[in-house]
C-alpha cells in the first residue's frame, strides 16, 4: 500500500504498477476480485486498468479461468533488467569457474519471450565454437537453459507463450516446426521438473548435447538459466551426472547471490579433469 499521508500524483498510473507488482508475487494467475481486494482498490479500476495492461502485453487474461497473470512485455522489462550487466557480472566468474571444473564449454541465458538471449559464453579449450555466443537468441523449447526456465513458470504462462504448432521453431533434429506441439512441450517439462535438470541432445547444433538448470529469484521465478554443452558422443552415464552436478552447483550459487545471500566461492577447476 502507497504512503496513506502522501496521496499518489498520478493515482491511475500508481494503481497500474501496484497491479503488476502483486501478479509478480503470484505464483500463478489470479481473478481480478482477489486483485481488487488485496490491492484494496474498486473493482471497476482494476478491472479498466487491467484490460489497458492486456492491451499492451503487460498482463494475459485467460478467459476460461477467468484470471490475469504476467504478460510477455512484462518478461521484456524483466529481461531487460537483465540485459543491463547486473546478471552477467554476477554469472560470468561463476560460468568461468564451471568452465574449469567441468572442461566444457558453458554459458548464462536469459528468457526473452519465447526465446533465451545469451548474457555469458565461455567457451572450454579445444572445444568447438557454439552458436549461443553473447546476445545471440534461440528457440527456448530446444535449447536445456530454455526448458530449465520454462519448467519453472506456471502451466498457463508457458500455455500463453506457445498459443498453438506455429509458435514451435523446428529443431536441428525436426523435419519441420509441426513435429513440436504444446503437448510434446508439457512432457518435456515435466520431466525437466522431475530430474531437476534439463538436456538436450542434438536439437540446436547436431552432434552436440546440453544439461541446464534453472537460476531462481527469491519469488521461485526463473531469472536465468546456467548451461554446459558437450560432443554428444563423447560423454558417457557417469560423466553426464558429475556435468549435472557442476551446472547445479553454479545455479545455485547464483541464485543464492542474486537473492543478496552471501555467497561461497566459485566452483574450483579440475573438478572433472
């Protein structure tokens, strides 16, 4: 609630972030009546301001549910945020630091809409150059930073972000974009939620493979994802767990700093030499 002895100047415009500020603490979509009443504010507002949010992709309105949630312009800011160096100057000495230990290239992406723009490269020795080089953006359902990050957000927001088959790109392994579809994309998330982790094996550069985990904020909501990519045909069972363990060491450590909890050092080289 704003200071109640110091009225808002522009109140419509102070009522319109307020809205957004309480969806952000969601962890999922809400009626506009439990909007208007946590916010304390007259239903009839809420709900003009609601649909001007919708109007410009602030806000999603799911009519079946009859509920409002975060838009994708909402994720652009929060990207944005991200763009702007705070993100890449905590990740880079961590992505470093796996680099070393793990002896594979790694990287820190961002989700930006229905793509993941890359903040941080680092590319191992004698390890072949990736196509996830520094603002670089590719297809979240293919690439293991992609899929870490959407396996964290709520089942309508990613439903919102891939409506139908025409929002799927295809893969390097995919005839075409129809061999993706919202179902294929659930069964993969859910099994990304299941192990902890996320892979991919083929899809963005033939011959190459990926583990990825999920950076979360202090709400549990995705600010990025940290990854290492490998020749697929080089890295058996054992290697590919102690490569799962690595990528969740760096996540972790990032989102404990991204949280302002202190922090430990950065993974030590030679860890899988």
């Amino acid at each position: 609630m704003p200071d109640g002895s110091r009225a808002p100047k522009v109140p419509a415009a102070d009522a319109a972030l307020r809205i957004l500020s309480h969806l952000a603490t969601l962890r999922g979509p809400a009626p506009a009546a439990s909007i208007a009443s946590a916010l304390d504010l007259p239903r009839s507002t809420v709900y003009h301001l609601l649909a001007t949010l919708v109007e410009h992709g602030y806000v999603l309105h799911l009519p079946e549910e009859r509920r409002y949630g975060l838009g994708v312009a909402a994720f652009e800011l929060s990207s944005g945020f991200s763009r702007q160096q705070p993100l890449a100057r905590l990740g880079a000495p961590l992505v470093a630091g796996l680099v070393d230990a793990a002896g594979e290239s790694g990287h820190l992406a961002v989700l930006h809409g229905r793509d993941v723009l890359y903040l941080v490269e680092e590319r191992a020795p004698r390890r072949p150059s990736l196509v996830s080089d520094v603002g670089v953006r590719l297809p979240a359902h293919l690439t293991a930073t992609g899929r870490a990050m959407l396996a964290a957000l709520p089942a309508p927001q990613v439903r919102a972000l891939y409506p139908d088959a025409s929002a799927f790109a295809p893969g390097a392994a995919d005839g075409e974009a129809s061999a993706w579809h919202l179902r294929r994309l659930r069964t993969v998330l859910a099994e990304v939620r299941e192990h902890g982790y996320a892979a991919e094996d083929g899809e963005v550069t033939a011959g190459l493979g990926s583990v990825g985990v999920a950076v979360l904020d202090h709400t549990g909501w995705p600010a990025a994802a940290i990854a290492v990519t490998f020749p697929a045909d080089r890295v058996g069972d054992a290697r590919r767990d102690a490569l799962i363990g690595e990528v969740d060491r760096a996540a972790t450590e990032l989102s404990r700093r991204i949280r302002g909890i202190g922090h430990r050092a950065a993974p030590s080289a030679g860890t899988l030499a």
